[in-house]
C-alpha cells in the first residue's frame, strides 16, 4: 500500500482535474461511477476522427482498412489484458449492462427452462439483477438469491447449499467480482471451482473489478465475463464480453443487423462467425479504439500499483475517520468485509446522503450519494442510500485530508 511514484505526472494526463468547482479545485471521488480520461485517450479518439474515421469490415478503401486495423488490435489487447484465451473470446458491447443482458437473451433463452434457477447475490448492482428477472418472466425460471453478512461478506455457506441442494436446475450463478456499493471483493475463484464441480457456468460482472485487480479469465475459468471502459480511464459506451468460445458458439446471435450476418436472403440467414455475430450494426468504433489507448494507460501505470496506491488512500481515510471523535460519533461505514477494494461507503447519522453530497459539492468535492444502483444491498442495512468515495489512481491524500474537512463541515451544518 503507497502511493504511486508518478503521482504528479498522472494527474497531469488528466486535464480535467484542472477545473475549477464552484470555485473550489475539483477533488473528484466518485471513480466507481465513471472515471475521468486521460489526454492518452482523449487525443486517441481525436485522431481517429482527425485520420481515420471510417465503417469497419465492410470497406475495401484506405481508410476503413485502417479503422478496421485499429478496432480489431484493441480486441487482441483486451483479450491479453483479461488473459483471454483468443481475440475471438472478446465480444464489443456499450457496456456491462448490455453485456449481462446479452448473456441473458442469448445464453439464458437457449439453456435456461421453466422450473430452471438463476443464482446471484444480494449485492448485485441493478444491472446483473434485472436482465435475470426479465429472464425469468420470460421463461418461468427462478431467481434465487445468496445473502450477504453485516460486513458485507457473501455467505459461503449458503452458496454451498444452494448448490448441493439445487444444482439440477441451476442453469447459471451471475455473481459480482466487487460490489460497487460495498467495495466486497469475492472469493470467485472458489466460488467457481464449487459450481464448475457441479457444471454450473458463471458469469462475472467485472465492472468494478477489472480498472482495480488484475484479472486473468483463464485462471478464474469463469464462462462469462463483462466490463465497462468507462470505468477504466476509457470511454463511454463501450463494454467487453468475454465468453468461453464454446458458449460463444453455441448461443444464438442477440441482435439482427449488419455485419453478425454470413449472408441473407428473404427465405434464410446465416450468421457470421464469433464474436462478429454478437455484433449487429456500426459499433463505437472511436469508443473501442480508445478503449486500447486506456488499457496501454493502466498497463503504463501497473495495475499492480494503481491497486496499491488506491488501496492507500481508503486506509488513509479509514483510519482518519477512527482517530476522529466527531467522525467516529457520527460516520458508519457500510460494507467492512477483509477483502475490499477502494471504496468507502458509509452513512452519516441521519444525514441524507442526497444533502451531505450537496454540501461536499459546494466545496468541490465530488462524490456519489443514494442507493448505487444496489437497492437491495441499501434494504438489507435499512437505510436509504449511503455516501460513497471511491478512489483512483489521480486521487492524492491531500484531497482524503480535503474530504475529511468537508465531511466536518457537513456535521456543522446538520448537527
Ligand atoms: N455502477 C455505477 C456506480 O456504482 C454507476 O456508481
């Protein structure tokens, strides 16, 4: 746990952290929502626009040739970055919610039956909860639902019974790698040695994951696999999904349109090969070129380090919040499991995250308050949402120390 060597540099690839928040220098803790970008990216998608803008796989001119080039080497970069056995692993999508709701309509419509069971977590974020139960409706399948303990742990223990008692119809577990509301990072290693003994894929909502850990699919051996770039120092509308190719294709294509098709007539179409089939009509294309120019950005960096450094700044905090009477009187952190990513989620006496957020506003200090996208996760404690900071690798501990302050401020006003 330190803090990055290259601190003052990275902050410097950052031109927004320039900016100024109602007068205040931006102090930007709001990472697991979106990060920001660095120049290395913004500049990627300016080039592509500046020299390189065309339609992929479907030119034979200079220019889509080039822009095809540039959108297939970021999809042998994703799959070195995740340790994917073959670039055809790597499907494009706008993010990790459409990639769970691919799974759902491709993998879940083919395999999964009336009377089947979906397993996930209670700390799922909305997007790896909804599309099983559109899945469910749509097929009379079962959702079934591991708990979670006061720390926010996943408890084993239930997932082992769920599994010994139900593994006939369990036709999937959909599990988060990190709560985005808890900062929870699962044992999912374990927990797919378990369900692989009983022949139960998974898939892995990666989205708060992938820009904090290492991670390697192969060694996982999970079957599916899905991040956002957004979340990853990249753009917007942009996701990956990885998926064992033997699923790939087995699972029938989730949209019709351009290039997922081998050929069509009006009697008959027949598919184009994976991951192509997966996807239908002009994609992101400047989203998944600069996509390479973020991971080229973390990798220069070393997740390794970036993991450390964010690591340092929640300890930071976390130790600053106990060493302070006020703060401790009045600051409940929700979700203290022992493996947690850099995210601190806590409440504020009977604050409303909505208002101690708008205050830490006024003082330039951007985090994210309310329910995370995890309602559940929120029933589960009671509350109505939580504060959230969470760290990347631009953060300093001059700006842990700016929240600290503001976070006083906050009990000044309501307490
Ligand atoms: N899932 C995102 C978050 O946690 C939006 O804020």
């Amino acid at each position: 746990m330190s803090i990055h060597p290259n601190i003052k540099k990275i902050r410097a690839d950052f031109p927004i952290l320039e900016t100024s928040v109602r007068g205040k220098p931006l102090i930007y803790l709001d990472n697991a929502a979106t990060t920001q970008k660095p120049r290395q990216v913004i500049e990627r998608i300016q080039k592509y626009y500046q020299e390189e803008n065309a339609n992929i796989h479907r030119g034979v001119h200079y220019l889509s040739e080039r822009a095809t080039i540039a959108y297939e080497n970021t999809r042998k970069k994703v799959q070195k970055f995740i340790g994917a056995e073959s670039p055809k692993e790597i499907v494009f999508t706008r993010g990790t919610t459409e990639g769970i709701n691919l799974v759902a309509q491709t993998f879940g419509r083919l395999r999964v039956k009336a009377g089947d069971q979906i397993l996930i977590s209670e700390m799922e974020h909305h997007s790896n909860i909804v599309p099983w139960q559109l899945l469910c409706e749509q097929v009379g399948a079962t959702l079934n639902v591991i708990p979670f303990d006061f720390k926010g742990e996943l408890m084993e223990a239930e997932f082992d019974r769920q599994i010994e008692r139900y593994a006939e119809n369990i036709k999937l577990i959909a599990l988060t790698h990190v709560s985005n509301a808890l900062g929870t990072i699962n044992p999912v290693e374990r927990l797919i040695q378990k369900a692989h003994a009983e022949e139960i894929p998974v898939l892995l909502d990666g989205a708060q994951a992938v820009p904090h850990l290492p991670v390697d699919v192969k060694k996982l051996d999970c079957d599916f696999y899905v991040f956002s770039a957004h979340k990853i120092y990249g753009p917007t509308g942009v996701g990956v999904l990885y998926a064992k190719k033997q699923w790939l294709e087995e699972m029938p294509p989730y949209q019709g349109g351009g290039d997922m098709i081998s050929s069509v007539t009006f009697k008959k179409t027949t598919y184009n090969e994976v991951p192509y089939k997966f996807e239908a009509g002009t994609p992101n294309i400047e989203g998944v070129i600069a996509l390479e120019a973020a991971l080229d950005y973390v990798s220069s960096l070393g997740l390794e380090k970036i993991a450390a450094h964010e690591m340092a700044l929640l300890k930071q905090l976390e130790q600053a919040v106990q060493a302070d009477a006020k703060l401790k009187e009045f600051v409940r952190p929700v979700g203290t499991a022992k493996e947690k990513a850099a995210v601190y989620s806590f409440t504020l006496g009977d604050i409303h995250p909505h208002d101690a957020g708008t205050i830490l506003d006024r003082m330039g200090i951007a985090v994210r308050g309310g329910h995370h996208c995890a309602q559940p996760v929120m029933d589960h404690f009671g509350i109505p949402g939580t504060l959230r900071a969470s760290f990347a690798v631009y953060n300093t501990p001059e700006e842990v120390n700016a929240l600290v302050t503001g976070l006083h401020q906050v009990l000044e006003v309501f307490k």
